[in-house]
C-alpha cells in the first residue's frame, strides 16, 4: 500500500483551521508563523488527506511531535490581535 506522508506542521494547521476553527491569522499566531505559511502548509495538509481518501492510500504523521510545553501554549484569539 502507497504510504502519502504528511508532515507535522501540515497536521498542525489542518487541525488549527479545520479542527478548531481558527483562522489561519490565529492558527499562525499559534505556530509562531506568518498567515501566508500557514495557507501554504493548509493547501498542502489538504491535498495530502483527499488524495489519501480517493486513492486509498495509507496517511503517515512525519517531522517533530510537539511536547507538552508546546500543548500548554496559548493561542491568541482574532479579537485580541484586533485590540
């Protein structure tokens, strides 16, 4: 079976934007990268998981598994960068 490999941050902006419902102004607060990369990793984190499904094809997590200081990070909400 074809093994497509998403790569960790592609997992962490599809769960920030698609799971939670952040923009991806938010999702890129969270990261600590600019809109535009997340839009890139979230494209990509999409293409990746439909070519999966339709092609029944085995999805691999690659790349660094954040830690438990990374889980406690706080993400800052559309309104706050607003004020």
């Amino acid at each position: 079976m074809e093994i497509i490999q998403l790569a960790h941050d592609e997992l962490e902006a599809l769960h920030l934007c698609d799971g939670e419902g952040k923009t991806q102004e938010e999702a890129g607060v969270c990261m600590g990268v600019s809109r535009g990369t997340v839009q890139r990793l979230l494209a990509s984190a999409r293409s990746k998981v439909a070519q999966a499904l339709v092609g029944q094809k085995a999805l691999a997590i690659s790349g660094n598994v954040t830690g438990k200081a990374d889980e406690d990070r706080l993400c800052v909400r559309k309104e706050s960068l607003d004020e």
